[in-house]
C-alpha cells in the first residue's frame, strides 16, 4: 500500500495535499485514544460499584474476568505513560481488590466486634516511602511500613520494614515480612490501577485527605 502511494505521487513532487491529511489524521488519533480512555475508566468504575471493596468478587469468577478485562483495557489506555513521578505520591483509598489477605481483613473485622474503614496506600516517592494501612473506627489501625524505590517508568520495587497493630491506649509490633514490586498501570488525576509481582489487581482513588501515622484515632479514619 505504500509503495503504491509513493508512485502516484512521484508525477506531483510539489503537491501540498500531503501535511493536511497527515495532520488531521494525528487529532483525530489523539481525540481517541482520550476517548477509549475515559470510556475504559468508566466501565471499570462501573463494574467494580457494587463488589464491596472485591469481597464479592471473590465468589463470582465471571464479574472477576469481566474486571480484570476492564482493567486490561484501562492499562492498554494508559500505556507508554510515566506513572511513577510525583503524581503517585498520594493517599490512595481502596476501591477494589483480588488481594486475599486485604479483603480476609475486611471481611472478617465484625468478628472481633469492629468494622474495617478505609483502606489506604500512602504513598511518597521523594521520601521513598509506603504506608498500607486498613483503619479499623473509631481508635483502631494495622498498618505496614515500606521503603520503596522506582525502577521503570511505571514499575516500583518495594521491601516491608515494619508492621504495627494499635488500638487506642495499645501498640503490638510486628516484624517485617516481604518484598516485591508494583506495576501502576494507569493513573490520572483521582485513579490508579496497580498490577503487582503476585497477579493481584488493585483499583484506588486519590483520598479527600492525607493520611499521616499520627492520624490513627482520627475519627476521618
């Protein structure tokens, strides 16, 4: 086809048809992809609406792959991008996961007479830092402190140092236990997708307020 192209245009060496179609054809790419990406982003959002954080997904294989297709197609849209700059440095509030031990958590908090609030990943590239923590109202918090540091465009490796259970007027250390890495595969101004080193997926948004450790008898938690 191109070769093809190259001979009709050798009798008109001087034409200047060309540049305005080749122009025009890189908006309307352009105007697409934004397209495919915002559309991807909202059926994602819209699948994952009522599955409780990923508990329900955990019993329905079909919602699970229809998710994580959704999850392709916003990776696919977010391909190519720098997603470990600056702009991961958040708090970031779980809205779905497959990650089991999370979700154990979440589900089974009523047991122990509480309830799993928010479920957060803070993060600081400048300071090289993440905190996962699950927030358990009004006192109660585990979180699980992490060195981090960025090794490609959208890949960070991780490597747990601490761990720690508090309650109002009680503390329980834990050793560290584990490392490994992340993949963001998509982010903008208020979501992030992350595959990580075990296939698990992790969908988040940007929380209303910035979690510190001094935060965790905070009622906002």
């Amino acid at each position: 086809m191109l070769m093809a192209s190259a001979k009709l245009l050798l009798p008109y060496p001087f034409t200047t048809k060309l540049p305005g179609p080749r122009y025009s054809h890189r908006r309307f790419t352009c105007s697409s992809v934004i397209a495919q990406s915002g559309s991807a982003k909202e059926h994602l959002l819209a699948l994952i609406a009522d599955q409780d954080r990923g508990i329900r997904t955990q019993s329905d294989p079909a919602k699970r792959a229809a998710i994580v297709q959704a999850i392709d197609a916003v990776a696919s849209a977010g391909a190519g991008s720098v997603t470990t700059g600056d702009a991961l440095s958040a708090t970031w509030r779980l809205l779905w996961t497959t990650e089991k031990e999370q979700l154990f958590i979440i589900e089974k908090a009523p047991l122990f007479g509480t309830r799993a609030g928010d479920v957060l990943q803070v993060i600081d590239v400048r300071e090289r830092t993440l905190n996962n923590v699950i927030s358990f109202p009004p006192d109660g918090v585990f979180f699980v402190r992490s060195s981090i540091e960025v090794a490609s465009p959208q890949r960070v490796n991780f490597r747990f140092t601490s761990a720690v259970l508090r309650g109002k007027n009680w503390e329980i250390p834990l050793p560290p236990f584990g490392r490994g890495w992340f993949d963001t595969v998509y982010l903008d101004d208020d979501l992030r997708v992350v595959k990580d080193i075990r296939g698990d997926y992790l969908v988040v948004n940007r929380a209303s307020y910035n979690w510190k450790e001094c935060m965790e008898s905070s009622s906002s938690l």
